[in-house]
C-alpha cells in the first residue's frame, strides 16, 4: 500500500531561524494536503497542492509539490513561537483516501 | 468557515461499557466522514471511512464488530466502541469534509477515550 514518510520526526529551533519538513510518498500523487495540529488540538487544514512543481505561500510558510508529485515540503521562514505544533502532510492517491504522514513535531525555543 | 462538533470530549468508564461518540457537521453536508485514532505524539491512523445511507469502509486490522459507525444522515456520523477494554484507551477523532475528491478534512475536536 502507499507510504507516507514525514522527516525530520522533531525539530526544534531557536525563534527566528527557519524550519522545513519533508514528506515523501512511494507512490505518485494526486494532490497532497498539510495540517497543523496544536498541543492538545486538532489538526487544521493549512493547504492543498495538486500541481506539478506547484509553490504556494501563506506568510511565512511556503509549500512545494515536486516535480514527479511523488514529494512536498513545507518551509517557514523566521519561525515564531505560535508556529509551535506538529505539521501532517496528507497524501493521496488517484481515487484512494488521504494518507497521513507520522508528522514533525516543531518546538521553537523563545 | 467549515466546522465540525465531536461530543464528548473525554470519557472515563469501566473495562465492559461500550461508548458513543458523535460527529456533526455544523454548517455543512457531509457524505463521508472520517473516523481517525490518535495515539500520543503519534499520527492520524484512519480506522474507517463512514458514508451516509450506506455501510461504512473499515482499514485493514480494524474490527467492524468492536467499533460500530453509523451515518444516518447528513450531518451526523457516530462511532460507538463496544464492550471496551483499557486497551481501547486513545484519541478518537474524526473529520469531515465537502462533497468532491479535492475538498480539505475538517476535524472535530476529539474525543479523549480511558477505560479503567
């Protein structure tokens, strides 16, 4: 069945330095989604990509699906301490349901 | 914007009695649902998909005869696990989201389930 790896696991960073998480599919894609999930909240939908090599910025975040569509990342610039959370990538494939990925989990040391 | 109500938010009972857990879109009709399992700082393992008027899709290695769904309307999906034991202890949650293939999951916010 469809893989869905999320590196790194953790992460953390001094406010202010930037942060990125990758998450890989083995299997092409038809679109995948990010989620932010709080400490002790649910996850909440930030972005969904569907094209090929598509860029998508929301502030500071900016969100990448690969060329092959078979890879995304998320990228935030200058991180703050309200960025703290865990970051879902959700994938899909063709006719199939969203697959979570294990997440990274950002801490941001003030 | 889209909001999704889970109820209750925590539940402690017996090892035996078995638990309902409800999911309702707020402002918005759902055919399909999500019933996810969250254990801590662990990812999203999605148990079953539940579809209005019609049986629901469980993953692999989750029994149907353990964790009834329900969607019998709209708007409202139920989870109900059945006779449960402390190992049944976890985060349920659920999600909903917009009829078409591309529409964003909406999440309640959980429901945090320990059986003693």
């Amino acid at each position: 069945g469809q893989q869905v790896m999320q590196i790194p696991q953790y992460q953390h960073v001094q406010e202010g330095e930037d942060f990125t998480t990758y998450c890989n599919s083995s299997t092409t894609l038809s679109n995948i989604q990010w989620y932010k999930q709080r400490p002790g909240g649910h996850p909440v939908f930030l972005i969904q990509l569907v094209k090929s090599g598509e860029v998508k910025k929301q502030k500071r975040l900016t969100f990448q699906f690969g060329e092959a569509k078979k890879n995304s990342s998320l990228h935030i610039t200058a991180t703050q301490t309200t960025d703290v959370g865990t970051y879902f990538c959700a994938a899909r494939n063709y006719g199939q349901n969203f697959v979570f990925g294990p997440g990274t989990r950002l801490s941001v040391l003030p | 914007g889209a909001v999704v109500s889970q109820h209750p938010s925590r539940v402690i009972c017996k090892s035996g009695t078995s638990v309902k857990i409800e999911c309702r879109s707020l402002d918005f009709q759902a055919t399909t649902m999500f019933w996810y399992r969250q254990f801590p700082k662990q990812s999203l393992m999605l148990m079953a998909t539940s579809n209005e008027g019609s049986k629901a899709t469980y993953e692999q290695g989750v029994e149907k005869d353990k964790f009834l769904i329900n969607h019998a309307s709209l708007t409202l999906s139920t989870l109900t696990v059945t006779s449960a034991h402390p190992e049944d202890s976890s985060f349920y949650i659920c999600s909903a989201s917009r009829p078409g293939s591309n529409q964003p999951q909406h999440f309640g916010d959980g429901t945090r389930l320990s059986i003693l």
